[in-house]
C-alpha cells in the first residue's frame, strides 16, 4: 500500500515493547490465570499515579460501573442521575439491577454534565441513589460545581473515567473525586491491556469488597461456598502485564494526544464554520479523541466529511449519540441545560460533531491528510 494511502486510525493500541517483559514473567512463573503479581502491581501503580489509595483491576470499564453501584447496594427502582452524551457503558449496569437512569444533558463549555441540568433534576429526584458523571472524550468536567451539588444533597458521585486516565482538574486527577472512580483499558483507550477496567476508591473497604464480589463471591472457606451473587470480573495476571508495560508510556501518550489536539486546531482555524471540541480551562485534558463541529447553515454535514474520508482510508466516527434518543431507553426522564433556546445541548453536539484519527502514531503528514479532506470540503 503506498504511504500517502496507508490507513489512519481513530485510535488503535500503541504497543512499546515493555508489555512482553511483564509477560513473559507471568509466562515464566505460570501465572497466566487470574491474579498473580502483575495484577497486584498494576492495582499498586495506577493507584499511585492517579493518588487514589485502592484499586482495583476488573474485566472492564462496565463491570467497574456495575460494581460501584453494587456497592452503593443499588436496589430495584432507585434512580441514578447519569451523563446523557457517553457511550452505553456509562449506563447500562443501572438497568442491569433494574434501577432507573435519569439523563443529564451536557453543558458546551465542556461538553460535559451541566450543573444547572443536575440541579433540576435534583428538585424532582430529590432522592437519587448516585451521580454518574462522564468526562467526556478526556476532557474534565465541571467538578467543582457538581461535587458540591452532590454534597449539598448527600448523594455519591461515581467519575466514570473510562476516556480521562491521566486528565486533571486543578491539579487533582479525573477519577478521584468522587465516592468512585473508574477506568477503561480497551484498545482504544489512552492506554490499553486489550479489555480491562479499573476501579478506584480512598475506602479501602469499598475495594475489598470490590475484590471480593469480582471473584465470584467466594466465602472464606475451605469448599466452595457463596453468601452473596458475585461476577467474574477480575482482570487476569497475562493482561495485567500489559497494563503495567503501558503505564511507563501514558505522559508520552497524553503529550502525543494533546500535540495532535493542538495541531488540529492550528490548522483548522481558518475554517469559520469548523469548531474543535472546547477545553475546560480549570483543567488538563488528555485530548482521548480530538472533536470537531460544525457550525452555522453549512452544506457540509458531519457524514459527508466522514464519507470523504473514509474514502481516503481514515477512519472517523460520529459523536456518542445521547443515551435519552437511543430505543433501549425510551421513556426515561431527560434534564436539558438551560438557556439553549430550548434545545439540548448534547443532541446538538451528536448532530454537528465528529470524532478526527486520533492516534498516538499519527504524523503530522497524517494529519495534514486530514485536514486537506476537511478543507477540500468546504
């Protein structure tokens, strides 16, 4: 394939070479099941590097959700305030416990839960078993002023910090503020072990029984014996591995993301109608995914610019298309942000935006690709 040819990837897995090492220990001391050391390590040093106390390491993102509001003892009917612009995953464990999902709409200054949008759905729900806030495509949320709506109202707030590893806000990082805090190492992650979550906490008695729910739920006892339902969520020693290889290169990603972010945004700058997803200036994003959107009466949509560059083999995708239009969900509530002229902001994000090739082995010749299709365009 010639190289001005080549395909341009959203964001594919970025191997460094010192995943094999982990590895091949694992393989060595046949650990290969799960647990073993490099599941305890990896627990050791993401906690350390995000400042949380305890870890830890699951299947995924979703099973990381899904056990933080078993710990909150989620009951059937109680209802969870969640981040409408996300991926499923933010939301379908509340329906697994058959709870009730109420969706927040973002706000545009960072796309993000909108405060305001959570304070209304506050005065109906006055009683919400948690907040699920996402921070979107990596960049920070609002934290200040959520945290303390949260707090006002004595209710948990779990950070699903599936797209924000190694993003801050004021200096603090994503993932820690809340009750809980989650991550996601899927291959298209800032970091990745192929499939893995982590979950985070400062209560070290949350992450126990974390531990202990994600291994089925296995009593004390010398047969097998269960009290409680549990999962089989725990992440295996061989991923765990490739999660410790990739922590060494996360800062050299997130400077990778933000140069990409920023390179974009330079030479997009003379498109009037082109605007890159904002950033929070309160915060440090990891620039997961760089965005953009278009604005005012433009012909050029966001699935033709997809089209025309898929034909120039790049790979783009839409924005998450909000949790309250998607069927599974119909009938739940929805909390617009005020002062949008009644629209809501998240289902005008989804209809104008896209998501650029992202990846941490882009060029800026790559880029330039891009950007000449985007041009080309208008």
């Amino acid at each position: 394939m010639k190289q001005e040819n080549k395909r341009l990837y959203l964001s594919s897995p970025t191997m460094n070479g010192r995943e094999q090492e982990y590895i091949k220990e694992a393989f060595d001391t046949n650990w290969v099941a799960p647990l073993g050391k490099n599941v305890d390590e990896f627990e050791r040093e993401l906690a350390r590097f995000v400042g949380s106390s305890h870890a830890a390491a699951l299947s995924s993102g979703t099973a990381a959700v899904h056990l933080s509001l078993k710990l909150l003892n989620l009951q059937i009917g109680d209802v969870v305030f969640v981040s409408s612009l996300t991926f499923s995953a933010s939301c379908n464990p509340i329906a697994y416990e058959k709870a009730i999902p109420v969706f927040i709409d973002s706000e545009p200054d960072t796309w993000n839960m909108s405060p305001e949008a959570l304070r209304e759905a506050f005065r109906k729900y006055p009683n919400p078993k948690a907040v699920i806030l996402v921070h979107l495509y990596g960049t920070p949320a609002k934290l200040e002023e959520i945290m303390a709506i949260c707090e006002e109202h004595n209710v948990p707030l779990i950070e699903d910090a599936a797209e924000s590893l190694s993003a801050t806000y004021k200096g603090k990082h994503t993932g820690t503020f809340g009750k809980m805090g989650i991550y996601s190492f899927n291959g298209n992650k800032i970091i990745t072990t192929s499939g893995g979550g982590m979950l985070v906490s400062d209560d070290e008695e949350l992450i126990r029984k974390a531990r202990f729910l994600s291994t089925q739920s296995r009593d004390p006892a010398r047969h097998y014996q269960h009290s409680e339902i549990g999962y089989n969520y725990r992440m295996s020693n061989i991923l765990a591995g490739i999660g410790r290889g990739q922590m060494t290169c996360l800062l050299e990603h997130k400077e990778k993301k933000n140069e990409i972010y920023q390179y974009y945004k330079k030479h997009l700058s003379g498109l009037e109608s082109v605007t890159m997803n904002p950033m929070n200036p309160d915060g440090d994003a990891n620039n997961w995914l760089s965005c953009i959107t278009i604005e005012g009466a433009s012909s050029v949509t966001p699935d033709l610019l997809m089209d025309a560059m898929e034909a120039e083999n790049m790979e783009a995708r839409p924005i998450w298309k909000p949790m309250h239009l998607q069927p599974v969900f119909t009938g739940c509530d929805f909390f617009k942000h005020p002062d949008c002229n009644g629209n809501s902001v998240s289902e005008s994000i989804f209809k104008r935006g896209f998501c650029l090739p992202s990846d941490v082995k882009n060029t800026t010749e790559d880029m330039d690709r891009v950007i000449a299709v985007i041009k080309q365009a208008f």
